[in-house]
C-alpha cells in the first residue's frame, strides 16, 4: 500500500463537492487510502491542528468561498503546519506560482501544482516523488528535524542568536578579528548547531532572511566592541542566495548606516563550491560591493574547483584555507607542497590568507613558517558570546606568551 510508505494522512480541502469525490476516488485507485477530504478551509484547519501531523499530504484548492487558498495559507503559518502542499486550482500557472512563493514566504513545503480535471496518473507522480524524497531522507541524504514553519518561527522569536570564533595574527598573537557563526536556541532542545537548519533555511527561501539577522547582530556587536576599544574586523557569511536578492546591497548600506561601523571592518565570506554557480552574477555583486570596500574572502578554499582566473577576476581580498587542509597539509609532505602553492598565490593575488580549524598546537606550530597571516580554530578560541570576547583576549594575551612561534 502506498498510504503505507507515505505514513500519513492525504488531506483535501475543496469546496467542489464533486471534486472532493473525484480526487478521492483517485488516491484510492492509485493505491492511497489514508484520505479525508473537507469542503470547509475552517473544519480542515482544526483536523490538522488537533492532529499534528507532521507528514500531511495536503492537496488544496486556491479558489474558495469565505477563505480563499491564500488566506488558507496564512492559517497554516498559524498552526505550524509542517507538512507538504499540492496545490490544484482551474487558476492559470501565474496565480499558482505566486501561491508557491507564498507559501515559501510563510515557510511552509510545497509538492507542485496541478490544474483541473486532475488525472490520477499525475497525482501517482507527485506522491511517488515525495516518496522517493522521504526514503532517500530517511536513508541520511537530508533529514530535517524541524519545519519550514518552525524555522520562521525562531526567526519571529529571536531564538537565533551570534557567536564569534577569534581570528589572531600568527606573527604576534593579536586578535585582528572574529567570524560570526548562528546558533538556535531551542526552548525545548536546547542548542542547535547551523548544519542542522542551514540546508533547509536555503531549501525553502529562508537563507536570506537568516543571513539578514545574523548580519544585524554582529554589526550591533561591532559598534559595541568599537565603544570599549576593539576596534576589530567582523567575518559574516553569505550565500550565493543573499547575492541573488536584488536589495541585498542597499539593506547592507543601510545597516552598515545605521550601526555606524566602518565598510572596511566587515568581511563577507562566499563558500568557494559555490562560486561555480552563475559566475557572472557573482562577478558583478562582489564587485559592487568591493566598490563600497567591503572586504570579501573566499571560504572553505581546496575543498572545490574555483580556477585561477576567478579568483582572479572577482575581487577577493582575503583566502580561508579549509580546516581539513590544514591538518592534512601537516602529515602528508605532497599537501603540504600544495598548501605552500596557495599561500604564494594568495600573496600574489595581493590576498591576505586564513588558516581555519586550527585544533592543536601541531597545527598552529605548522603554521609558524607558512607565510599564512591569520588563524582561526578550537586550539586559539572556541565560538563565544560577545560579551565573553575581552575575557578571552586577555587569557589569550597570557596564553600566547607560552606558544609563541
């Protein structure tokens, strides 16, 4: 039985008597026989909400007396519905597209959209594909604990909240900077670390709302630390999907307005697996923001194919070497040929470079003759809460005298 794989109920909210009937009929002739089907938006809303299933298939009609699918939509975001929407409707492909944006918008997951008389043959596609999604979930491909709608809702709360790692000069120890790391405090799960909700912040248009408030608070936090005398660089992550959102660049003048911190005490790091995707955009957004010098650093480096002439052309001035380089490049004689050939490129790029994931001692002491100028990792200062970063750096103080290199 298919109803048996999916392991949840089929909802129908249709104020189409017949169409009630005939989607059902459906369902049941295509193998799927956990169905209930409503023909009031209200009565269907308290079935979901009493019900709280978390794997809902919900196949609605957008165009309904009384409450219409987009106000329907707004319910769901209401009652935290987390589970997965197709929508039908005798609605051209433009008024279904935009309910599929504002369903995203809301938070909420989406199956596609079909057009009336349904066929049964294409319901069997859609669920067969859900399906084969929540298999290959199950079997460790993606597996989300939480919902859209949930994640939305944290944002709402402010349950997200900013850490920051130290980033110091290898030569003397000084702390040249931190990199703003997000972390969800869940009031029933407690900490939640970012791969745990980045992918599906990106999956379900959420990234950029995120990277917005994680943006926010660290320059609130760097206008705080400027007053008490760390005038220091603050690293933020973006992501190839906060460079596509067309306001991007002006939320970002805004903010740096309004906090009053310097364009060139901010650095936005662009993972390098992701430079490959829509060159040319990339190109011209990080170039505009260079002309308003923010800094820019390429994150993650030698886990991807970026070729020289990208980084060439697209105005980086700061390389992160990827953690796991850095502990390779200390054993293995041949990465650490290929770690050196970074470094002297990075130089050449007029690029200042950035160890990450600097655990140990052995480590930080490979880095000593690198040429490398930054390091960042567990061995120098784990992520801390703002106000801990000037405990952390008169301890460092102390400790650096000891490791010196």
């Amino acid at each position: 039985m298919k109803d048996s794989q999916i392991n949840s109920d089929i909802v129908i909210v249709d104020d189409d008597q017949f169409q009630l009937k005939l989607l059902s009929h459906q369902l049941s002739t295509v193998g799927y026989k956990s169905v209930v089907a409503f023909d009031d938006p209200q009565t269907a809303l308290g079935h979901m909400q009493s019900a709280k299933q978390k794997s809902t298939v919900l196949i609605l009609d957008l165009n309904m007396p009384g409450m219409d699918g987009f106000e329907f939509l707004k319910q769901l975001k209401e009652i935290d519905f987390s589970g997965v929407i197709l929508f039908v409707s005798t609605k051209d492909d433009l008024l279904i597209k935009a309910s599929e944006k504002l369903a995203t918008a809301y938070g909420l997951e989406t199956l596609g959209n079909l057009i009336k008389p349904v066929q049964a043959n294409q319901l069997e596609q859609f669920l067969n594909a859900l399906n084969t999604k929540r298999e290959n979930n199950l079997k460790g491909d993606k597996q989300y604990q939480y919902s859209p709608a949930r994640l939305q809702q944290a944002i709402d709360d402010g349950e997200l909240f900013n850490v920051y790692q130290p980033k110091v000069l290898l030569s003397t120890g000084e702390l040249k900077g931190v990199e703003a790391l997000v972390r969800w405090e869940h009031p029933d799960d407690g900490l939640i670390m970012p791969n745990q909700f980045i992918d599906l912040a990106e999956d379900h248009d959420l990234i950029d709302t995120v990277a917005r408030q994680v943006l926010r608070n660290a320059l609130n936090d760097s206008k705080i630390w400027k007053e008490y005398g760390m005038d220091i660089t603050m690293a933020v992550n973006i992501s190839i999907y906060n460079l596509n959102t067309r306001d991007f660049i002006v939320y970002l003048e805004n903010e740096l307005l309004e906090t009053g911190v310097n364009p060139q005490n901010l650095i936005l790091e662009v993972t390098e697996s992701k430079l490959i995707q829509d060159y040319s955009m990339v190109l011209d957004m990080l170039t505009r923001l260079r002309i308003r010098q923010v800094n820019l650093s390429i994150d993650d480096f030698g886990t991807a194919q970026s070729s020289i002439s990208q980084l060439r052309d697209i105005p980086f001035n700061e390389l992160k070497i990827d953690r796991g380089f850095v502990t390779s490049a200390c054993n293995d004689k041949a990465l650490h040929g290929v770690f050196d050939g970074s470094m002297k490129m990075a130089k050449n790029l007029g690029m200042k470079t950035v160890a990450e994931g600097v655990e140990t001692e052995a480590d930080w002491s490979f880095l000593g003759d690198s040429g490398c100028d930054l390091a960042q990792g567990y061995f120098i200062g784990k992520p801390m809460k703002a106000k801990e970063l000037a405990d952390w750096r008169e301890q460092w103080a102390d400790r650096y005298q000891k490791i010196a290199i």
